[in-house]
C-alpha cells in the first residue's frame, strides 16, 4: 500500500489517493478465483475444476476484479489512515480511481477526523452543588415503605376495596359506546393506588365490593401512546372477584430482626438514615459533575463533524438496549409501544450525544493542555479495576482495550478532577 497524496479538502476532511501495488492485487485476484472456482462451472469441465485463465477467458479478465479489490479494501484504509496518522471519525466516501492487472488499484478515499477545538476559561467554573440533609421524618417513610413491602396478604371479605389494596376484576372499556382493542381483561391484578392505570380509575375502584358491578368514567391523557384513544372520555364496566389486604407487622424490635441484620429498630433506624445520607451525597455529587460537563461542552469552540455525533447516537441506542434486555424490550418493541418512529427516537438522543461529544473533546483538549502524565502503575491499577468491575481476567480485558486508549480514558478522568478541583463551587442546602 502507498499513499500518493494527501489533501484536505474541508475543516475536518482529508482525500487520501491510495495505490495497492500489482503484486499485492494479483494475490486478490489469485485467492478471489480460490474462494468462488467451486461455484464456477466451465462447459467440457467438472464444476470447480476450471483454471482461472479458462475462466477469465470465457468471462473476461475482469472477472475476478470485484471480489479482490472487495478483499484489500479495508486493509487498504486502514493502513493509509494508520500511516498519515489520521484520527479518523468517519469514512464517508471510498472509490476505486483505477485498476489493472499491471499497475494495482488506486483508492480516492474521504476521511472526516476529529476536529482541532478550543477551550477557554475551565479554570474557575462556577457551579452550584445542592446537598441534602436526611431528616428523621424521611427515615420513618423509607421503614413504612419497606413494612409495605414486607406485609403478609390477606384476603378481604368484609369490607370494601381501599387503597394500597389489590382487586381481582374484570373490566371492558368503551369510548363514545364502541369497545377499543387492550381494553377488556378478566382477573386481571390492580393494587389500587399504584398509578399503574388511567388517572381517576384507581380512584373510583376503591369503595366498591366483591361481585359488585360498576363504572369507571375516566379520560384518556391527552399525550397517551394510542392516538385514536388520546384526549378521549372512556367507561369501563368493572367487576371485582377478589380484594386482597396488607397486613402490617408491628414496628418493633421484632420487625427490625426480620428485615435486617440488626437486632433493635433503633440501631436499623440509624443504619438506614446513614445509607440514605451516602445516596443523597452521591446524588449532589453526580449532579455536580453534570452542571460542570454541560458547561463545559458550552465552552468548545470548533466545527464538530456531524458523524461524532450519529456515532454516539449509535453507541446510546445500543446502550438503551442493553440496560432494558432483562425486560426483554427491544428498540423495536419500544417503537411499536410509543407509536414512534425509529427518526424520532434517534432524535431523542441528539442533543445529550452533542453534549457528550463536546465534553469529550473539551477534556480531551484541556489533559493535551495541561500536559497530565499517566504511570504504569496507573495504567495496571485501572486494567484490574475495569477487570473486576466486568469479572474478566486483566489478560482479557487488554486484549479489549488497548494500552494507548487507556491512557488516553485516565488522562481525561484527571482532567475532569482538575476541572472539578478548580471550580468555584457554592454549596447550597436543600
């Protein structure tokens, strides 16, 4: 491979002319006529049995040029990029310029690379980070919480339906009299004040009996995922077979032992308020780090390329997949469920990916500025916390995650800290 020029021809584009020798093509033509001679067959020949000159004969010497430039295509760029040294972020554009058996293939190949930015002013940013103080009172609702959770079912005769109970029943729903698709169900589970159904329904459930039957009269949100039902008054005709209690432990001693590994309410009392106290710290300091990314991304100034961004876009979706594949919702299923279309789901990522792409570069930027260097021993200590964190052997994971973009991720992270080390911050109490 050899690369005959190199040009920029925009911002953050480069065209590389690229020319793989006739040695090297004639080796893709060779190993081409290899993979696909099984599949050809030559009149007077056993399939597979024809010579790549009877072949070429018959079908002409381009024949086999298709499946050979194809072969050494990607090696090709790769190579020319590796060699000019382009931090390449997108390919847009690849085309053959010439090809013969006797001077190779030349490649007119269009690079879009990571933008050269600007930043000023990350030194003194100022942010505010808001804390919260964990109160007794909010103690007391995290244990009711959990004593709901906890509470032994009964079966409810006596009485009617009230909150926090769950109804079995059948209901059907109607609007303007005509019976909608997903809108009847029998024995179907309902706790009452869950908010798991239409605003209004749970509401006009409770107070009612076994075997009774009543209506609910609700009306559909005006933004609900079915269109022709969205904004719509509805009646349902509801039925309840079953009403079933909570019965609550008693808040003791007792109660502590059962839900805990503690053997007095006070002492889990406390234990609670100091995990509760870690997660509202953790939360002040994660909003923090967001305030201070966002402003930043504000300060980078530089034409980032349009592919930086669909290529984040792309890595988001593929995340969104990932955290929701243990409910077994797919993007398609996703898709069908909210009516939109797969355009406007992706736009949905534009702008955090924007926010991100730009954060990255701004740190990117600020680590090359301030010169930070990263040890071995750094390096080591993070490759065994990535392989942890993954349960992967360090082995594993270096074959993962190459040295170079390692140091480069430890560079931004202390790049970030010197951001958040130098900022104004004015601590605010919740």
């Amino acid at each position: 491979m050899e690369v005959i020029s190199n040009n920029k021809t925009g911002t953050n584009t480069v065209e590389l002319e690229v020319k793989v020798g006739a040695e090297d093509f004639e080796n893709a033509l060779q190993q081409a006529y290899l993979r696909r001679r099984k599949n050809i067959q030559i009149p007077g020949f056993r399939k597979g049995k024809a010579t790549r000159k009877m072949i070429e004969a018959k079908y002409g010497d381009t024949f086999f040029y298709e499946s050979a430039i194809n072969s050494i295509y990607q090696k090709a760029v790769a190579d020319a990029i590796e060699d000019q040294k382009l931090d390449a972020v997108d390919i847009p554009d690849t085309k053959v310029t010439d090809v013969s058996k006797e001077e190779g293939v030349t490649f007119s190949i269009t690079v879009t690379v990571k933008p050269e930015v600007t930043i000023d002013g990350y030194k003194g940013l100022k942010a505010d980070k808001t804390v919260k103080t964990i109160t007794d009172e909010e103690v007391d609702s995290e244990v009711e919480r959990i004593r709901n959770n906890n509470a032994r079912i009964i079966d409810v005769e006596d009485r009617p339906a009230q909150l926090t109970d769950t109804v079995i029943f059948d209901f059907e729903g109607s609007v303007d009299g005509e019976k909608f698709e997903g809108g009847k169900a029998e024995n179907y589970s309902l706790e009452l004040g869950s908010g798991r159904f239409i605003p209004g329904f749970e509401d006009q459930v409770v107070g009612h009996s076994i075997d009774e039957e009543f209506d609910v009269n609700v009306t559909f949100p005006e933004d609900y995922n079915v269109k022709d039902l969205a904004g719509k008054p509805a009646v349902f005709k509801c039925k309840i077979h079953e009403i079933k209690g909570k019965e609550l432990a008693d808040l003791d001693d007792e109660f502590a032992k059962d839900v805990s590994e503690f053997d007095t309410l006070d002492e889990y009392k406390a234990d609670l308020k100091k995990n509760l106290q870690k997660h509202a710290d953790e939360r002040a300091d994660s909003e923090l780090d967001n305030t201070l990314s966002e402003k930043l991304a504000e300060l980078v100034e530089g034409e980032i390329p349009d592919a930086m961004i669909e290529n984040r876009v792309n890595d988001m979706l593929r995340e969104w997949e990932y955290r929701n594949r243990y409910a077994g919702v797919t993007i398609k299923d996703y898709l069908k469920y909210t009516g939109l279309t797969m355009e406007k789901f992706r736009e949905t990522f534009k702008t955090p990916a924007a926010t991100q792409v730009k954060l990255r570069l701004a740190l990117e930027k600020i680590a090359s500025t301030e010169n930070f260097d990263v040890t071995e021993e750094e390096i080591e200590k993070q490759y065994e916390t990535l392989a942890e964190q993954h349960n992967q052997s360090v082995d594993r994971v270096k074959e993962l995650i190459s040295k170079e973009n390692l140091t480069q991720d430890i560079q931004v992270e202390k790049a970030f800290n010197f951001v958040k080390d130098n900022a104004e911050i004015t601590t605010v109490q919740e």
